[in-house]
C-alpha cells in the first residue's frame, strides 16, 4: 500500500491534483495507517454543515439585504480584488447616484469613473455600464434569468454569472472565488494550485454537483467561511469551523500549508516622472487614452523615466508652459497587476494656464474628476501641504 500510494502522491502532486484525475476514490495516506476517502462525500456533506452555521449569523452586509439581481451583480463586481470594507461605501453610493439598470446605461463616462474612483480595475466600472446597455436593447432593462445570458454580459465571467445566478436566483451554479477555493483547497487537502483555471473550473464542476435548494445561501455561506473562519493569509480557525468534521486540511494537519498557489510572474517596473502643475490654485489635468492602462481616466502630465530638477523645468517648457518655482519633489510608488510604477512627483508653479490641458480648481477635481490612485497620492500630498 505504501508503494502505491508513493507512486499515486508524485503522479498526483504533478498533475495537479484529484479532480484532474477523476479517481472517485483514493488512497489518502494518514499516521494510523491507509483509509479510503470519497471526495463527493465530504462535498454533499457541506450544504448540511454550512447552511445551519450561516443562518446562525453572518456578517450584515448592504448587498445582502436583498435579492435584487442588479444590487447582487453590482457587489460582486466591486467585490472583486477589492475587500468587503472597501466596498460598503461604494456600493451604497453607487446606487443612490444609479438606483437602476437603465440610469447605469445612460450615466455619463465621468460620472462612472468618479464614482468607481480609487476602487481601481476600472475596466469593471465600463463593462457594467456596457452590460447595462445590452441589458436595455436586449431585455427592456429586465436582468437576465438564465446562467447563458447572465454570462453572455460584457465582464461577467464564471464566477461573477454563478454568484449572481445561485444568489438572487437560487439556481445551482456555484461561485468559485479565491475564498472559496481555499475552503475547498483545505477541505480535501488538495495540492492542486488554485490559481490554474483548471482547478477552478474542476472545483465548480465538483461542487455544482451537490448543491441545495438555498443556493443562493450555499454560495454565501462557503464565500463567508473562506472570507472569516478559513481565511486568506493567516492558520484557519478550525476551532470556530462547522466543517471541521469532514475537513481533511484539518484531520491531516495540512491547513496551515495550503491552498498552494502558482509562481507569481515577476512584475515589469518602469519609472515615470509626474508633473503637478499649478498656476494661481488651478492644476493642470489631462485625459489618459480611451484604450489600455486606466483608459479614460484623468491624470497629472507625466512621462517615462526619472527626471531631475532641470530635465523636469525643461519639459515643462516643451509642454508650452513658464516653470517658476519647483515646490517639491517627491516619490511615491503604484502597483498594477502586471507593472510597478516608481513615480517622481515634481510639484511646479506655472506662469500662466497654458498647453493643452483641462485647468481644474481643487474643488473641480473633488466632485468631477476621477483620478485613479497612482496620480491621486500626488493630490492627497497637495492637500496636506
Ligand atoms: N466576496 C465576494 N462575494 C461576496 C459576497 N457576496 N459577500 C461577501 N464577500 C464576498
């Protein structure tokens, strides 16, 4: 047995793991000797442990409120990549300023940034605004009820069409996030990396399969368990876990160890000298191109590499302006997905409103223009000056 299962672990551990190999049972190696385990057993038994430890309490989030398709799908959106307190007060601003699907497909470019801003991965702001618009051609402004034409939807994926659908819909497509990807991951000790789409799509087919009537409360469930007692980047709470019982991460001592993630790609970093330009309390602002990084979004003039004082007056010359007073220079640093910036800050007095840029006062560029995080560290100094 102990020959086999030595054989089995490598061929299992390079592969990615029991989903991959579609063994329904198989050998799990424990101190006290071999024991058989049925993965689709410990799964069917999750509705019956989760559904009691939810409904017992959970945390009192504005999203869950209700079950409107267009207040779900909105949350899940901003939720990702983005933390639940982050997200309270936008989510609830959002909708005061949109209350529906078809104020979201009329409201104006700016409109959306600024209230998307500082929330970052602003494609997600412009694909609702996107979706909304089919939304109305397609379907009157109804949400869509089925988990193809939820999906069809410009920026919903997998996961986002699955939450929306089990949530407001009760319908059985499962919501495989990061969160719910290490339950999984620690529940049936799986080494498999959870950020390869194929773990993903393998976990969803597995749970899809044993998923109750209270779908929409399974998927809350499982995404409250990683998000609290099983959590990101800190040992489980196996003591507080009703899963405990049929938790093989916990049972093996595996827990602390997993989910096991893929090699990061190293980020590409670049330097960029940033201009904030005055002239008499007025700030020079520019429109970044409608396509690529932060596309549409406002920022200060700024351009590769870093420059010193006199290269930083120099281009401010080329830029067609009259540098007076370097007031100060700062660095400050940004990190996207794939790309650092290490970014100069260079704060210059102007002699006139000059070059072709958009002139902005400070209280203009606090209730109009959305400026993203990288260029609004900058601002927020300005402030604090
Ligand atoms: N993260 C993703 N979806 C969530 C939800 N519905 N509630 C809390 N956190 C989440």
């Amino acid at each position: 047995m102990q020959a086999f299962f030595d054989k089995f672990t490598k061929k299992y551990s390079n592969t990615g793991g029991w989903l991959d190999r579609g063994f329904r049972y198989i050998v799990n190696y424990t101190q006290k000797g071999d024991i058989l385990v049925d993965y689709d057993k410990i799964l069917e038994r999750l509705p019956g442990l989760l559904l009691p430890w939810y409904g017992q309490g959970h945390r009192q989030l504005p999203w869950r409120a209700d079950r409107e398709p267009y207040h779900i799908w909105l949350s899940e959106v901003m939720l990702q990549q983005t933390r639940v307190e982050a997200v309270r007060d936008y989510y609830t601003r959002f909708l005061a300023a949109l209350p529906d699907i078809p104020a979201l497909a009329g409201c104006d470019d700016d409109t959306l940034h600024k209230l998307w801003e500082g929330l970052g991965y602003y494609s997600r702001a412009r694909n609702l605004k996107k979706a909304a618009q089919v939304i109305v051609e397609r379907w009157g402004g109804e949400f869509p009820e089925t988990y193809e034409d939820v999906l069809s939807l410009p920026g919903i994926g997998a996961y986002t069409a699955g939450a929306i659908c089990s949530i407001a819909y009760d319908l059985p497509t499962p919501a495989v996030d990061g969160n719910v990807l290490r339950v999984t991951s620690r529940l049936l000790d799986d080494p498999a990396p959870i950020d390869l789409p194929e773990t993903k799509k393998r976990v969803g087919e597995a749970l899809g399969k044993v998923y109750p009537k209270q779908a929409g409360d399974f998927s809350q469930a499982l995404i409250e368990l990683g998000a609290t007692v099983c959590g990101p980047n800190r040992a489980p709470d196996c003591g507080r876990c009703p899963c405990r019982e049929i938790c093989l991460g916990y049972q093996n001592g595996t827990a602390r160890q997993l989910p096991v993630k893929a090699p990061k790609r190293q980020r590409r970093e670049e330097d960029r000298t940033v201009l904030i330009l005055s002239c008499g309390g007025r700030y020079a602002l520019e429109k970044r191109p409608q396509r690529g990084l932060l596309a549409g979004l406002w920022q200060f003039p700024n351009t590769q590499g870093h420059l010193d004082t006199a290269q930083a007056l120099a281009y401010a010359q080329a830029l067609g302006l009259r540098p007076r007073e370097v007031r100060r220079e700062i660095f400050r640093k940004h990190i996207f997905t794939h790309i650092q910036w290490n970014m100069k800050g260079v704060y210059l007095e102007v002699g006139e409103t000059a070059g072709s840029f958009c002139w902005f006062t400070a209280e203009q560029i606090r209730r109009q223009a959305a400026l993203p995080t990288a260029f609004r560290q900058f601002w927020e100094e300005e402030r604090d000056v």
